[in-house]
C-alpha cells in the first residue's frame, strides 16, 4: 500500500462526490443502527475542548457547539469538505477550527490540550491506525477520552442472500483493496477488531466501553427489507469504542 497513492484517490473522492452520501453518520447518530442519545458516551461536554478527526460537513461540530462546547477543532484530508463545515458552522453561528490534512500525519494540532477527541466513521480512512492512535493520544490531556465509530468488520465479510447471512470475504483479509464507484473509487482496508482493540492499547488507552448492537427503534425508521436491517438483526453493522488516555 503506498499512502500517497490512498491519500489522493480518496481525498479526490471526497472533494467531488463524497459529499453525495454524508448525513446518516453524524452526531447524534455514529451510522447505522447506534445512536450517542442512546448510548451517551458523551456525558456533558459544556465547556470542553473537542477535536473531531474527519469531520465532513461539520454537522457532528455543530452537535457539540449547541452543546456549550468551549472549542471545536477538526482535522479532514479534504478541502471541499472542510469549506463545507465552515459555511454550515458559520450558518449556524458557530466556529471551528479547521486544518486540511491526513490524519496520520503532523499538522500542527496542540498536544496534551483536548478534553476529547472524537471521529464518526473516518478512522478507518486511516493509513496507519497505530501512528494515528499514538497521535490522538498525543493530542489528548491526561484521562482525556476518545471516541470513535466505524463499520463493524463482520458486517464487511457476510452478505444477505434471501434470509441468510452468508459470509463472502475473510474476516482476517487486512489488505487495502479499492471500491469501485459510480464515479471514481476508495481505497480501504477492512481491519479487525482485535486490530483497533490492540492499536489503542499500544497508544496508551483503556477501553471503557465497546459498543456493539442494533438500535430498533432506528431500525424501524429504514425499510425492514434493505439488506442492511437484515444484516443488523443478526449482527453489529457499527461499532462504537470510547476509550480513555491514561
Ligand atoms: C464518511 S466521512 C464521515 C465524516 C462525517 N462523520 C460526516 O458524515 O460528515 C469520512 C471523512 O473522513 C475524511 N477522510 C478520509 N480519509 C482521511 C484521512 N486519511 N485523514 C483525514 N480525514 C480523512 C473524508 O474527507 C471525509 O470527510
């Protein structure tokens, strides 16, 4: 896998098309079927320093701001996207800080200063989920937590056939592949969850909660014959982990 290769097909996809299918994965929801008003990780962020790591359109920000957050900060590999959060922030009469930049790499954000850092399906986006722990940790304060949410592996390697699961693609497979679009492509790798479990213990965190469920009452707001509430019944499409710097 050559990084740059993967920064510029998928920054060039989120710059263009990308902002086609964004809105289902922001805050209060963290995606399919897992909602923060059900789960409140969060507890009360007044007067908190929050980063969000691939904010998109700004909209899980603009979650926290009306929430009395007392700085939003964010880092996305994607210009476009970034303008579109400050626009909607501005719209909604807040304000952020916002840097273009891989996630993975250095880009100026102040260590040891955020009360959390949070991301909603874009960790996974990631090119080297280890560094990119060890710098979230880095930007944390001492008992600082992380939050994020991403597609569940399990749910990436089984497919619905009539009214069975079947599964298509080895849990264990972590190689990048690419995602043929309508227009374009992504590349991603699927990675397990031992792998994030593992990635975070390595960086410094203790896991305080791992989220694994369906919600129902958000189920029954899609139609019960997409494959994908088919899918949730049976399994977690999401996970959500919050995690604490020690
Ligand atoms: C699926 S979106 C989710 C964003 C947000 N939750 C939303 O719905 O607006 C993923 C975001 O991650 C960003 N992204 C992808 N790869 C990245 C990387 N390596 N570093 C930083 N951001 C990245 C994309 O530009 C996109 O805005």
């Amino acid at each position: 896998m050559d990084k740059h290769s993967v920064y510029q097909t998928n920054s060039f996809y989120w710059d263009t098309k990308g902002n086609d299918f964004l809105g289902a994965i922001v805050l209060p929801s963290y995606g399919a079927f897992v909602s923060e008003e059900k789960c409140r990780l969060f507890g009360d962020v007044a007067g908190k320093k929050m980063l969000e790591i691939g904010c998109g359109n700004g909209q899980s920000l603009q979650y926290h701001g009306e929430r009395q957050a007392s700085e939003l900060w964010a880092v996305d590999i994607s210009e476009n996207q970034l303008e579109k959060a400050a626009q909607h922030l501005q719209s909604c009469g807040l304000s952020a800080k916002l840097i273009c930049s891989p996630m993975e790499e250095e880009c100026g954000l102040p260590v040891n200063y955020f009360d959390f850092v949070y991301s909603v399906y874009a960790i996974g986006w990631t090119t080297d989920l280890e560094g990119t722990f060890r710098r979230i940790a880095s930007y944390l304060k001492k008992d600082g937590v992380f939050i994020f949410s991403w597609s569940h592996p399990i749910h990436k390697c089984v497919v619905a056939e009539n009214d069975s699961l079947v599964f298509k693609k080895c849990y264990f497979d972590e190689s990048w592949y690419s995602v043929p679009l309508v227009e374009g492509e992504l590349k991603l790798s699927d990675r397990k969850l031992s792998t994030y479990v593992n990635a975070l213990a390595k960086a410094g965190f203790v896991i305080e909660q791992l989220i694994e469920e369906s919600d129902e009452a958000m189920m029954q707001s899609r139609d019960d014959r997409s494959d994908l509430v088919k899918k949730a019944k049976m399994l977690p499409v999401t996970f959500v982990i919050k995690a604490r710097k020690l």
